[in-house]
C-alpha cells in the first residue's frame, strides 16, 4: 500500500508540546494522507498504531514508516482509518524511501517470471 493511500489520525499522548503536528507534518513529507492532529485524553507509556475495519494493510504500511509498535485492530477506530497515537518512547520515523520488505519466493508484478525459467 503507497503511503498517500494511508489516512491516519495523529494524537500526542506523551505530553511534548507540538509532538503530534511534528510527527504529522513529517508523515505528509513522507506522503500520507494525515486527516486529524490532537491530543490524546491521557498519556500512555509507549506509542501505538491502531487501526479500523478495512485498514490492517495501511496500518502495516505506517508500521514501516514508524518501526517499533505492532499494529492493533480497535473497535472504536473509524473503518479505514489508522491512528497513531504518540506515547513517551516517541515515533522515530524511517527515511523517506522506506519500502515494504520483499518476503522469499514472493512473485512481483514488475518481474518477468517466465524469463528466469
């Protein structure tokens, strides 16, 4: 999934002033879609990437660009949608052309299968 596919909510929950809009201003450079910035209703320890109905591949995609925290359903997510809720370890974003890791044997439509035999 490219990165302007992924529509994520950016929430401050470690208390830094400003952290979210950082963090989502550096996600639109990286080219998501970044639909909601605020502030958590509380703090929380570590970062989360939490995502609704519909959206566990977009949430992979943000796990990649934000390594460290494993994507979880919630229920009260919006279909579609990925949250990234920062917490006090923070959210150290990849470089800019992160790519989703080849897994051995996949077939990638830009490759010629047929040539290799």
């Amino acid at each position: 999934v490219p990165p302007a596919q992924v529509r994520v909510g950016v929430y401050n929950a470690a208390g830094t002033p400003g952290l979210a809009q950082r963090t989502a201003d550096q996600l639109t450079e990286r080219g998501f879609q970044v639909v909601k910035v605020g502030t958590a209703d509380r703090t929380y320890a570590r970062t989360q990437i939490l995502y609704g109905a519909g959206a566990e591949r977009q949430a992979a995609r943000m796990a990649i660009a934000v390594p460290g925290p494993e994507p979880r359903a919630w229920r009260a997510a919006r279909p579609g949608r990925v949250y990234l809720v920062i917490g006090k370890t923070g959210a150290r974003l990849r470089g800019l052309n992160a790519s989703v890791p080849r897994v051995a044997g996949e077939i990638r439509a830009d490759r010629d299968v047929c040539a290799a035999t």
